[in-house]
C-alpha cells in the first residue's frame, strides 16, 4: 500500500445503530452524515509515542466534515461486516501506514452538527495505542501531522479550541479525567470490545 490510495468512499455502507448500540441497518456514509445525521458507529484512536507524545492529524481538505481541523490519530467508521476493533486496525494502516496493538477504552454517543454541511451522529468506540513509527499519511485523509504532549494539547484546547475537531476535545477531556493510568502504559493488554 502506498498511503496514496481513495480510501474513503460516500457510498460505503455504515453500521446504523439505536442508542444501545445494536445494529438496526444499514446506510451509505453520505446517509449518515446528511442533515441532523443517523447515529451510526465509529471509532477513534490515539496513538503515543514512548515519551507520552500523542499523534494528531489536520484534517484533508477533501474531507466534507470538519476539513482543516485538528485531531487526534485517526478516526472514522467501521463498514458493514466490519468490528471496530477490525475497523480501526484497517483504518490505522490505511490512514498513517502504523500497525500497533490498540486497546478498547469506552464508547459514548454524541451528536454535533457542522454548519449546514451535515452532522456527526455516532456511537464512538475509543482505542489507545503506542508507535514510535513515523507515520506514512494518506494525503486524501490528512493534511498535516504533529507531535504534542499532554500539557500542550491541554493548552491547546484552552487557547485554540476552535482548530479542533470536537469529538477529540470530548474524548481527551475523559481520558484525562477518567484514564491517566492508560496515559502511563499504553497498551499493556489488548482488549477487544463486544
């Protein structure tokens, strides 16, 4: 794979779900992010380095959602057949050409529009992981990448919080609150979700 490939398509069907995550059907990704949105699964990943850096991505500016946006590793949605654990290894490679041990945190349901572009709607499905390999973008998914570490992304939210995607501002405020021994040993033991 060169990271140069389409790997996202409008037409690929998503996993829609009811608000306990079981599945109820199936929608095209362009379904699921049109108007209010159809709650539907994703995932989202953070991947640190050995030193507690965490890897952020600025958004393509092919992505019709929050395009130029930072945000974490890599995130987007498991396809129809597809687990998220399945889903986010496949992404992980297709994205930044990184294959890593990653561990299930938690899920949680949001809902946020963006303008009159569309909205997420998603039951989310957060994994940890740690590489100190340098990253191989796919430019049709990401426009730049970086490096930060704990304290700078927390400054980061304070002073520049509108140059970042919300559903990692959501997910990194929980891991600070709820998950600083993940922070330390990333990831011990793999753990797949249901």
């Amino acid at each position: 794979m060169t990271n140069h490939e389409t790997v996202s398509f409008d037409d690929e069907l998503l996993i829609c779900v009811d608000e306990r995550d079981n599945v109820v059907g199936y929608k095209t990704k362009a379904e699921c992010h049109a108007g209010a949105g159809i709650l539907h699964r994703a995932f989202s990943i953070f991947i640190f380095t050995s030193d507690n850096r965490l890897l952020v991505q600025q958004r393509s500016p092919e992505k019709e959602l929050w395009d130029h946006y930072w945000s974490n590793s890599c995130c987007s949605h498991p396809r129809k057949g597809e687990t998220s654990d399945q889903a986010a290894r496949r992404r992980l490679e297709e994205e930044l050409g990184l294959e890593t041990d990653l561990r299930y945190l938690y899920k949680f349901h949001y809902q946020v529009p963006y303008g009159d572009k569309g909205s997420e709607h998603e039951i989310c499905s957060v994994f940890v992981g740690r590489s100190d390999e340098s990253p191989t973008v796919n430019p049709h998914e990401i426009a730049d990448w970086r490096y930060l570490d704990l304290d700078t992304i927390d400054h980061e939210f304070s002073a520049h919080s509108e140059q970042y995607t919300p559903w990692f501002k959501m997910e990194w405020a929980r891991i600070r609150s709820s998950y600083q021994d993940v922070l330390k040993s990333v990831p011990e033991t793999p753990h797949t979700p249901q």
